[in-house]
C-alpha cells in the first residue's frame, strides 16, 4: 500500500525573504494570528504567511476574476510594493464573488510541519455549551442523495457532490485563534488557514487538498476524491485505507477528478504528467485517494490564478458534467455554499501562487460557527454511506471547536 501525507513539497518554492532555519518561527506566526477583519493566515507544506492590514482590494465587478486580480497587484507594484501578493479566499461560483486583498504587511517563514514546535499540544478546547443545528436535516440529506442516485442510474449525469451544513451557536465569543491552533496541529502537514470572509466574517479551516500551485513554470495539482473515514485501532485503519485502493466505486469517483484536470491543464502544459493509479492521503480524520499531477507551462504569463480558475470547480466538490451537477446542487442543497467549496490561498504579482480547496471549514462570526462538508456521490451511492461521510469529515473542525463525540 503506497501512502502519502500531502504534495511533496519539494514542488513548492518559498519567496524570497523566506526563513526556513529558525526553529518555532512558524509556529510563533501561528500564535500571532488575532482573528480580525484584516488579518490573515495560511500555512501549506512550503510557506507559512501572516498577513496584517489592508493596501488595497480586489473590486468585485464584471470582469474575470484573474484579470481583476491581475491589475490590483500591478497597480501595488506600480505604488512601491517589492513583492505584492494577494491572499483570502474565492467563492464557489468564482464569477460572483471573491474576498481577496493586497495586505499592508506580510510575514511570513517555512512550513509548520518543518518546525519542531508544531508538535507541542494545541490549547485545550474549552467547555462551551454549543447548540447544533443541522441544515438539511439527516433524513432530508439522505433522500437528497437518493433523488441524486435517482438521476445518475438514469443516466443524466456521472457524479454530483451533495454537501450540507452543521450551524454551531455558542452563548460567548469564540476562539478563534484557539481553534486555528488546533486544526493546524492537528495536521501540520496540510493547508490551515484563517481569513477574512466579508461582514466581519472569518473563513477558517484545515483543508487536505491542494487544487495548483505553480512555481516559475512549474505547477502542481493534487486533486483529492474517494474517501473513507479513519479507525482508531490500528488494524482496521489498515484494512480501511488498503480497501480504499482497491474500492470500484472509490476509484471510479477519483478517475472523473482526474480526468477533468488532465483536460483543463492540458490547454496551458506540456509534459503533464498523469500517474495512472492514485495513492492515499491520510488526515486525523480520513483517508483520501489522491493523485499528484505535474505539468510545465507552455506560456510562462499564465499565472496560477488564471489556471485555478480554469480547473474549478473540479468534480470533487462540484460533479460531472459540471454545468448538470451544479444545477442539481442547486436543486438539492437547501443553502448558498458561498465560499464552501471555492479556493482559498495567494497570488503574487509574478502569476506564483498556491491555491486550496475550502474544505474542512467554517464561516465563523463573533459567536457562530457554520460547519460544511461534501461526499461525492456516484450510481452505486448509499445515503447512509454518504451520510456518514460527511459526518465523519465534520469531525476535523468539531473537535477543533470542542464539541464532544
């Protein structure tokens, strides 16, 4: 059985000014983060950024979102900013809105999973008397998925992503930094993230999966599909993760995944390479089927952006063929996803960039937080299947925020 943590990191570059030798520098930044309007957070497998304040934003207007993005940074260059970037997050109907912003400062340092000091324990969640509300309700989500499995044995579309929502209300303000704490030293080898969502709003997560980074020419897709929950004895982890690779319907689901990126980054790369079999992912909480995808690009110009644009969204969080499956989620999902689903990272003004599924997340304000979470839904689908899927997948930001088993 061949596993892997996450995208070798060996395929991202750190900026310049990047310091990777001094121990507890990212983890220290991980500390500094104060939830707040202006402030921001994002840790991959390469980097670790803090951004504080605001220079300048990315109007929401007509244009592409690339373009938009584009013209911001090269306006802050133009200003007398040495090496502008980008970071927040972008919804999952990219046209209609994004919360991304030139910060007025950037620190930043290697990755969490590279310092020692990642390793010592989170602050203990503190006992708070949460109220849970479901939306749609357990019964509801399962005959969702049963019209879904309705309409794909009739042959009207491959896959659809089903997601729903947890709304957690506590009666005092949240942690947030706390939680953040949590969730990136839960998987310190993943993508954390804390940035603003618009309202005063904050969006907050862990996710596993990168959708591209590109580096110079270089870029880089690891996209995530086929899931199953982990055990905590060790034995069936094994058993569950070796089932995984060899799981037809597993598989079948990560082949639609892969061949839509294949198809979308072929336009824009030479020697893309596409491994034939996908491997195994690990978090705290889930094994994932992933496959790393590598490609050079033909047009240097290109940025990482315009390319992340081109790919998502992918039929891991959104279906096949994409315009059908985004109308049956439309049809069955009894909520706006907003940023859910979308891509959350940075870009910088020479087109680098590192841009995250928003899975594993939340919207979180003073006092709530709305939990979201998806499963790929496919012919031989099950609800309880489904359903318990995504409660297992719930579970990463439940026991962030201390809410009990």
């Amino acid at each position: 059985m061949t596993t892997a943590h996450h995208a070798p990191a060996t395929a991202h570059h750190a900026p310049a000014g990047t310091d990777h030798t001094v121990i507890g520098a990212a983890s220290g930044l991980l500390g500094q983060y104060r939830a707040g309007s202006d402030e921001a957070f994002f840790a991959s497998p390469s980097r670790t950024l803090l951004a504080e304040g605001v220079r300048a934003r990315v109007p929401q207007d007509a244009r592409p979102l690339p373009v938009r993005v584009a013209e911001t940074l090269a306006r802050a260059r133009r200003d007398g900013v040495e090496h502008p970037l980008v970071i927040g997050a972008v919804a999952f109907d990219h046209d209609s809105r994004a919360e991304l912003a030139v910060p007025a400062q950037v620190r930043r340092c290697g990755a969490l999973r590279d310092d020692p000091l990642i390793a010592l324990p989170a602050p203990a969640a503190e006992r708070v008397d949460w109220q849970v509300r479901p939306i749609p309700e357990p019964t509801e989500y399962g005959a969702g998925v049963a019209e879904a499995v309705r309409r794909l044995q009739g042959g009207e579309l491959s896959k659809v992503v089903l997601s729903r929502t947890l709304e957690l209300s506590a009666a005092g303000p949240l942690d947030l930094p706390a939680i953040l704490q949590r969730l990136a030293r839960r998987d310190p080898g993943g993508y954390a993230f804390a940035v603003p969502a618009g309202g005063g709003r904050t969006l907050i997560g862990a996710s596993p999966e990168l959708l591209l980074s590109r580096h110079g020419t270089a870029v880089l897709a690891n996209p995530l599909a086929g899931s199953v929950p982990r055990s905590a004895d060790l034995g069936e982890d094994v058993r569950r993760a070796a089932a995984l690779l060899e799981s037809p319907k597993d598989l079948n689901e990560h082949a639609f995944v892969v061949d839509a990126i294949r198809t979308a980054l072929a336009p824009y790369c030479r020697d893309l390479d596409v491994p034939e079999r996908p491997t195994l992912v690990r978090t705290a909480a889930m094994w994932h089927l992933a496959t790393t995808i590598t490609g050079v690009l033909v047009d240097p110009s290109v940025s990482a952006l315009e390319l992340a644009t081109a790919m998502h969204p992918t039929p891991a969080v959104c279906g096949a063929p994409t315009p059908l499956a985004r109308t049956v989620i439309g049809e069955i999902e009894p909520f706006d996803r907003g940023l859910y689903a979308g891509m959350v990272g940075w870009g910088d003004a020479d087109g680098d960039g590192e841009w995250v599924v928003t899975i594993r997340c939340a919207e979180a304000d003073e006092r709530t937080l709305r939990l979201y979470a998806g499963a790929g839904v496919v012919a031989e689908s099950r609800p309880e299947s489904e359903l318990a899927e995504t409660s297992a997948k719930f579970r990463t930001f439940l026991d962030a925020a201390g809410v009990p088993r």
